[in-house]
C-alpha cells in the first residue's frame, strides 16, 4: 500500500484551459497576415525589429562572440548526440520479404522533406536543444531544416545558440520565438516551404500551437512541463535524490517532481533537504523551484518493487532515475518513461545537456504510448508491394470474395478485370462464401 508524505496540489495539465483560443486566435492571424504579421508579433512581444532571416555572415560572425572553451563543450555535446543518432540510423534497415510465391511486399525508410526546429531563448540559452532537434534531423537526412529562435533587442539570438544552429546543420535560421515561430515554419513564411514536422521544446504557448497545427503538419509529442520521477531505496544517497530532484524544479513553477521512496527514512530525508537546497538557488531559479516544488511535487513511500514498478509505470515520467541496488532488474521490469537514468553515476541533467540520447521527450503520460525524439522521428515507413500475373490467382480471389463480402462491389470488379485478363480459360469462385 503506497503512502504519500507529500501530494500534488496541481497536475500539468491546471493552466491549460485559458491558453488554447489565445493561440488559435494568434496562429488564424499569421496565416492570414503572412510575413508582416509575423513582423509585428516579434515586435510586440520580443520587441525585436531586424531582419527575421538570419544571414551567412551574422552566422558566421556568433562563433567570434562565444569563448573558445564553451564552443567546445559545444561541439563535444553535438559530437555525442550525433554519434547516438548514427547508431539509431544504423539499426533501422529496409525489409523485403516474399508473402506467397510470386509477392513481394517490403517497407523503406524515407526522410521527410523539411522540418522546424523550435529552440527556446528566453530564461535561459537552450544550445542543448539546438542540438537534439536539429542533429538527429540531420543524421536522418532531411532535406531542408529550419530553425527557429528569439531574438532579444539590439542582439539577436543568442550568440550561442546561433553558433549552435549552424554547426548542428539549419539551412534556414529565423529570429523568431513563441507562436508566431511555429506559425511561420508551419505555413512557410520566410522560407516559401511550410515546414512537414514541427519539433523542439517550448512554453506552454508554443507547445498549444504545436498541438493545434497537429494534423496539417506532424509533431514530435504533444509536450508538456518537464518532469522528473527518482526511484529510490535504503542504498541511496538522500542528498544526491534532492539535489536530482531540485535540478528540474528550477525549469518553472509547473514542473512536477515526484519521488517514489522503498524507505521511508530517505523520503523523509529528501523532503527536508529539498527546501534547504532550492533557498539555496539564484533569486529566479529558487523561486521557480520553490513553487514547482510546493505545488507540483509528491513524494510516496512503496511497500515493494513491484509496487514501485507499478507506480512509476502509472506516472509515465519524463525523466526517470532510479537510485537502487539491482538496476539490471529495474532495466527490465520499467516499461514507461522518457529516458532512463540507471544509478547515482548518471542523472538527468547528463541526458538533457551531453550524454547522447536525446532529451525531448514525452510528457504527462504520453511516455504509455511513445518514446523520445530519435532519428527514426525523421523517417516514414513506407511499404511497397510488388506481385506476378501467378500470385493473383489467390490473392485476386480472396479479394473479390472479401470486397464483396464487405458490401464494396467496385473493389471486387479490380480483382475480377486482372482474373479474367490473365486468366481467360480459367473459372474462378468470386460470390461471397456460404
């Protein structure tokens, strides 16, 4: 029986409501009012009046304004992620198998044709993202990526950001943010080409506009405030579990952080440090954090494993560390989660910035039903079928039978046309069976 020290005032889905016709409103406006009204949005809300395409020069120049050490850091994360895709991409291959004598049937890995890339640039400088949306496209070999992301007054974009966009691969960089971004790439603003998938984390706004364009364009996940669930026993260091915890926290005020303890004595270890370690943050992050924390965390104690398995599993987080002995166990009895963190060697701050997988993840349970954003994102599986005049003697036949059987006469008489041209002297049983 699962005993809570701590419950959740609030859910990730508490804010939604009021921002769906706010967006829908904005995105019917950018499409009606084309590039001049993307122009004015950037101004009302960025206040930012230069040029939206961003030039081979002003590309070119964001690396003489970012220190030697941090371009590296840069270019090591890129390496990691780039390396992880390539091993993805290897371990998808195209399929022909022959069904019956005379058909052949396969499926082929096609890349789509353009995609966006939402980069966050606002609180804070999200290069990490830079990287996970825009390499893994890349990798797949998408023809056209665009990237977007804000431009702050008298700047642009983030020098490090914009050096990240261009060593990640965009062919087309926009000085965009919020919904009027993802309203460009979807309808091709700037670029003459919408855009065939939209990807990238965002605020609340951005992630609404994503989800209302879903249907004319694809999307990487229906998105929502990041989360962080820890597993943890008696072997865990309760500091390490609060520090992990508090490292998402700081996100923003509807962050969800969740502990599921096998000890009572470290669950009530952690609910003490977490507030000594967020008052411990800058004024902005502690204050991001401490309302997180106070309306979004919980913390559970389990009886058992399983118990904690079947929880987790319920939660679906995003980001899901386990701190307990025998982690090849937990390896393979978890089934729901974004990313796994297996350990206190690994933690959720590795996977979002350096370690390789890729970090835009599902949220609010949508990790039942999907995984994270890979190179397989950027691929259409697509099937073919290839069959001799021989084969269609069954497969023609069954055919016409089932198409009748379903009432869809025009599909039997498909069958029945090919039946009598290749086979003239041949009778066939083409009624529906009694």
């Amino acid at each position: 029986m699962v005993e809570y020290l701590k419950k959740a005032a609030k859910t990730a889905r508490t804010d939604e409501a009021g921002i769906r016709d706010t967006v829908r409103a904005m995105l019917e406006d950018i499409e009606k009012g084309g590039e001049d009204k993307v122009r004015a949005l950037a101004r009302e809300f960025d206040n930012w009046d230069g040029d939206i395409v961003v030039g081979a020069e002003e590309r070119a120049a964001a690396g003489e304004k970012v220190p030697q050490q941090l371009k590296d850091d840069i270019r090591f994360a890129h390496d990691q992620v780039k390396h992880f895709a390539q091993a993805q991409l290897a371990s998808i291959s195209d399929t022909e198998v022959e069904l019956a004598p005379g058909l052949l049937a396969g499926q082929r890995s096609v890349p789509m044709g353009s995609v966006g890339c939402y980069v966050p640039g606002g609180r804070y400088a999200h290069v990490a993202s830079a990287i996970m949306s825009i390499v893994p496209a890349r990798v797949a070999g998408v023809d056209h990526i665009v990237a977007c992301s804000p431009a702050r007054p008298g700047i642009g974009i983030n020098p490090a950001i914009l050096y990240t966009l261009d060593l990640a691969g965009a062919d087309t960089i926009l000085a965009l943010g919020g919904v009027q971004a993802i309203g460009a790439m979807a309808f091709g603003h700037f670029t003459g080409r919408p855009v065939d998938m939209l990807v990238g984390p965002g605020n609340q706004y951005v992630a609404e506009a994503k989800r209302i364009l879903y249907g004319r364009v694809g999307i990487d996940m229906f998105a929502g405030p990041t989360e962080i669930l820890v597993i943890a026993d008696d072997t865990a260091d309760p500091e390490i579990v609060a520090c992990d915890l508090v490292g998402q926290v700081e996100h923003g005020y509807n962050s969800p952080a969740w502990l599921i303890s096998l000890s009572r004595d470290l669950a009530e270890k952690v609910l003490e440090l977490v507030p000594r370690f967020i008052a411990d943050l800058p004024e902005n992050n502690a204050q991001n954090a401490q309302a997180a924390w106070r309306d979004y965390g919980e913390v559970v104690v389990a009886a058992s494993r399983d118990e904690a398995v079947q929880l987790s599993d319920a939660y679906a987080a995003e980001h899901l560390e386990v701190h307990c002995a025998d982690l090849d166990w937990w390896l393979g009895s978890l089934r729901n989660y974004g990313s796994l963190f297996l350990g206190e060697e690994t933690t959720v701050a590795y996977g979002d910035k350096t370690s390789g997988p890729n970090h835009i993840l599902p949220t609010m349970q949508a990790a039942r039903y999907t995984g994270g954003l890979s190179v397989g994102k950027f691929l259409k599986t697509l099937t073919w079928q290839r069959m001799t005049r021989d084969a269609n003697r069954q497969i023609g036949a069954v055919t016409a039978r089932i198409s009748r059987l379903e009432g869809m006469e025009a599909h039997a008489r498909t069958a029945d046309m090919r039946l009598r041209k290749w086979f003239p002297g041949e009778t066939f049983d083409l009624a529906v069976g009694k």
